[in-house]
C-alpha cells in the first residue's frame, strides 16, 4: 500500500469515527463543569466510547476501520493476540480479535486478591506478540499499566489500539515511546470538532468553549480544579 492511499484511509477513518461517536451521543461538552478523567486531568469534554456497544452496525464499521489501521501501521499478521484493557476495552478485543482471527485475552487494572491472583485472562505464551486495546486514551498512562502486565507474563506488548486518542496532553506519544508502546488510534478531538462545526451538532459557543481546552489543555485543568503537571 502507498502512504498516500494509507492517508486517504486514516483521514476517512477519522471523519467516519467522530461522526459516528457524535451520532450516537458518545461526545459529551461540558465547559460550565468540569469532567474529572481518570489521570485527574480536568476536562470540559468528554467521550463515552463504551456507548458504542448499543450500535452493532456503527460498531463493526469502526472494528473493520481499526483492523485495517493496525494492519497498515503494524502490518500484516504483527500479532499472535489480542487483549482488551479493563473494563472499557474489552469488548473493542472481542470484536477486533474476531475480525482479526486471532485470540483474545483480558488484562485487569489489578491482580485478584484470590484465586490465582492473576493481571490476566485467556491463554498467554512466552513471547507471544500481543496488541493492547482499549477504547480510549487521554495521556496513555493506563496503557502503560496494562501494557507492563502484559509483559510480566512473558508475552510481547508493543503496540496498543484505541478508537479515539485524546491528542491534546503534551508529548503523550513520545511519553509511550519511551516506554516502547506505539499507539494507534482512528479518530482524535481535531477531528471530533471539526466534524461537529461543520454539521452543526453544539451552539457555536459550546464548540469555543472547547477549542480554548484544546488550545491550552494543562492551563484550562489547572484553573479548573484538575492536575496541572
Ligand atoms: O489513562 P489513559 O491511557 O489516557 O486512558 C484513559 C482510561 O480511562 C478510562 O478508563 P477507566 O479507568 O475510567 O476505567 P473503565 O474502563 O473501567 O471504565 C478509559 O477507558 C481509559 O482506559
Ligand atoms: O480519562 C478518562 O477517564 C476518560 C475520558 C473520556 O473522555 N472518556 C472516558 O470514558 N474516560
């Protein structure tokens, strides 16, 4: 495949993606109160992704996108498994690995306290070429978590899928290549508001109130309550 016809495809992966997510209501602006996220940055946006399993047509067009984005980016045939992050991200691993033929496994945030106190679910292998998914990333720092216990398992982690990618935290990519993780995502908040202006989905001053977030992210949560660093 030439880049060109893999930019033609990552560029209508991301228009389809956010008017899907803005379709179903999965986009959520609320600049008069802030949403805390889960790295305790403070955010006037917020996307439900997990929405997206209500909608089995709109969910198998953004599995077939994602196959086709992992396949391109990583290539074809990277991977022996697929694993889904806690909670959100597995069902996106039971549907990618099924358009992708390949096992499943699911990571947990924690170990068990009993049982087999196991990170892990599914069968997992010694070098094993493992994808994370999960369903979205702000800065990535969960990746990471998941990612690692991946690798305490013996498997190999070094790319993770998620359907939208945040793409406004500093360095956030650059932060997971330190770490030796390549992020691969459909759909970004560039792409949400652009999609959103141009079909009229929020009052314009919804929208501004966005772009001032999207302008200086660490700025606006620091003023409203959240991590500044
Ligand atoms: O830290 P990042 O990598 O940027 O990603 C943000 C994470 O926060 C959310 O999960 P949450 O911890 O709320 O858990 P859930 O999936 O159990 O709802 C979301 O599903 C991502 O996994
Ligand atoms: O970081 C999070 O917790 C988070 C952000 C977001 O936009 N959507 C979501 O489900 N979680």
């Amino acid at each position: 495949m030439t880049n060109e016809t893999s930019t033609a495809h990552c560029s209508y992966a991301a228009k389809t993606v956010a008017k899907i997510l803005l379709d179903i209501g999965a986009v959520n602006f609320r600049p008069e109160e802030a949403y805390i996220l889960t790295s305790g940055w403070a955010s006037p946006v917020y996307i439900d992704c997990r929405k997206l399993i209500s909608f089995p047509r709109a969910r198998r067009k953004v599995m077939e996108l994602a196959a086709r984005q992992v396949s391109d980016k990583a290539g074809y045939e990277a991977f022996d498994a697929v694993a889904g992050g806690e909670t959100a991200g597995i069902p996106y691993s039971a549907w990618l690995a099924d358009v992708l033929d390949l096992p499943m496994q699911y990571v947990r945030k924690k170990p068990k306290g009993f049982g087999r106190k196991a990170r892990i679910e599914g069968d997992i292998h010694e070098g094993q070429r493992v994808l994370l998914v999960e369903d979205l990333a702000t800065d990535g720092a969960s990746k990471v978590n998941f990612v690692n216990a991946i690798r305490e398992a013996g498997a190999e982690c070094r790319h993770a899928f998620v359907v939208f990618f945040y793409g406004v935290f500093p360095n956030a990519l650059e932060e997971l290549k330190k770490d030796d993780i390549e992020l691969h995502y459909l759909a970004t908040w560039a792409d949400i508001l652009a999609v959103a202006e141009e079909g009229k989905y929020f009052p314009k001053k919804a929208i501004e109130g966005v772009r001032a977030f999207l302008a200086d992210p660490i700025g606006w949560s620091k003023a409203h309550g959240g991590k500044h660093d």
